[in-house]
C-alpha cells in the first residue's frame, strides 16, 4: 500500500467523511498485513472545514499556489533585508491577493457542498497571512494536508511598511516620460491580473451556483414524470371504475 497516497486522498474528503474513510483504508492496511501502514493511517486527525477548505484550494488551484508562495518569499526577503522599496509593493499586493483567495476558497468548499462561514473564511484569512510570513506553515499549507490551521504569530515582527525607513527619492533620469508611462503600463498590467483573479473567482461561484440549479432542475423534472404517471394511472383507474357502474346499470335494466 502506498500509505503516501492514502493519506493524500484522505486529506482531500470532507470532513464529515474523514473518519469512516481513514478507518477503511487502515482496516485495508491490517488486512494486507502492514501494521506500520495501518498505525500510521490510523492516527491521521480529522481535518477541520478551514484546513479541509484550503487542502481543496491547494489541490485545485496548484498556480494560485505558486503565486502566493512567491508572494511570500519576497516579503520575507525585503523583510530579512530592511528593503522598503520591494515590501511596500509586495505588501501592497498580498491584500488583494489574499482576499482572491480567499474567496475562490470558499467558492470551491461550496462547489463541494460546504460552504465557509464568515468565521471559517477568517480562518482561512489568517491562515494565508501566516503563509506570507512563515515558510513552515507556507511548506506545511502547499502540501495540501493541514488538520487544523497553525497556531503560530501572523506577521512580519511588527514591521509594516509604514514603519520601514523612507523611501529614497529616485535618482533623476533624462528620459522620465518614459519611465512614467512603463510605470504606467505595469499598474494597469497589475489591475488587470487581479480582475482576471476575482473574475476567476466569480466564475467558480457562479459554476456551482449552476451545479445547485441543474441538480434541482433534475429533481424537479423526475417529480414530474412520477406525477404525470400518477395522473395517468389514475385516469385509468377511473375510466375502468366508471365502465363497471355503467355495466352495473345495464344489468339491473
């Protein structure tokens, strides 16, 4: 058995699930005759629906994943180095960035059938922040086998951009129209891919509002030919009961 894989499936069950699939597959494992397999799944701990939700996420969007351990990485780096210049820009991203994630997050645990409560989404929130600032629980999120989120201080040790030295003013530069307008190319680039990112985000919600729709649409449709048959059946049913009474008065004439 490749306990590997197993336990990566198993992080990918709802929650409600987990326990009844983690206790088959650890029963598979004695059947097999591997005790240290069945040991080890066996003491897998049930995810809760915050760490479930972003087991899912990771799995199902492996570039927003990318994205954001990049995002990480930089901030961490200017942090490390005292650099203001590159941390206001990355901090001005991760905002946005998290904020997208969180909601195509929760748009994917609904798809599922569980949607995240307000105080759940806080969760996953906290829980990206932290991924920003610890590589760890950054490596320990991109695995995509969390149990709970980790308890650990979000942040950067209380360094904000407001509280990094000024920016130096740049160096005068003979062609500064030029630079105004790549300046002014790379934000609109920038707002661009955050539309894409929230439009991403909107299409996976309004995908499983659809879901939702079709199911009830199936539902409602076989509602309707069961009814139909009844009325069928019984217009038959009374079409035979009325030819019994008109024979019944025929033989008493």
């Amino acid at each position: 058995m490749d306990v590997e894989q197993v336990i990566d499936e198993l992080y990918g069950v709802a929650p409600g699930e987990f326990v009844a699939a983690r206790d088959a597959r650890a029963a598979e494992a004695r059947s097999a005759e591997d005790p240290v397999a069945a040991k080890r799944i066996a003491a897998l701990r049930r995810p809760t629906l915050a760490a479930w939700a972003s087991n899912r996420f990771v799995r199902e969007r492996p570039d927003d994943v990318g994205r954001l351990l990049a995002l990480g990485e930089t901030l961490r780096e200017a942090h490390r180095l005292l650099d203001p210049t590159t941390f206001r820009e990355a901090a001005g991203q991760q905002n946005k960035v998290i904020a997208a994630e969180v909601r195509a997050t929760a748009a994917l645990a609904e798809e599922a059938g569980h949607p995240l409560s307000a105080s759940v989404r806080d969760e996953v929130e906290q829980l990206l922040r932290a991924v920003l600032a610890d590589p760890d629980i950054a490596a320990e999120w991109s695995a995509g086998r969390l149990t709970k989120p980790p308890e650990a201080p979000v942040g950067f040790g209380g360094i904000t951009p407001e509280s990094l030295p000024p920016r130096p003013p740049a160096p005068p530069k003979p062609d500064t129209g030029a630079r105004a307008a790549a300046e002014k190319a790379a934000a609109e680039a920038a707002r661009k891919d955050e539309e894409l990112r929230s439009a991403e985000a909107d299409a996976t919600e309004a995908d499983a509002r659809v879901s939702r729709l079709e199911e009830e649409l199936r539902q409602a449709r076989s509602d309707r030919r069961a009814a139909r048959a009844a009325v069928a059946k019984a217009s038959d049913a009374a079409r035979e009961a009325h030819a019994r009474a008109n024979e019944a008065r025929t033989d008493r004439a």
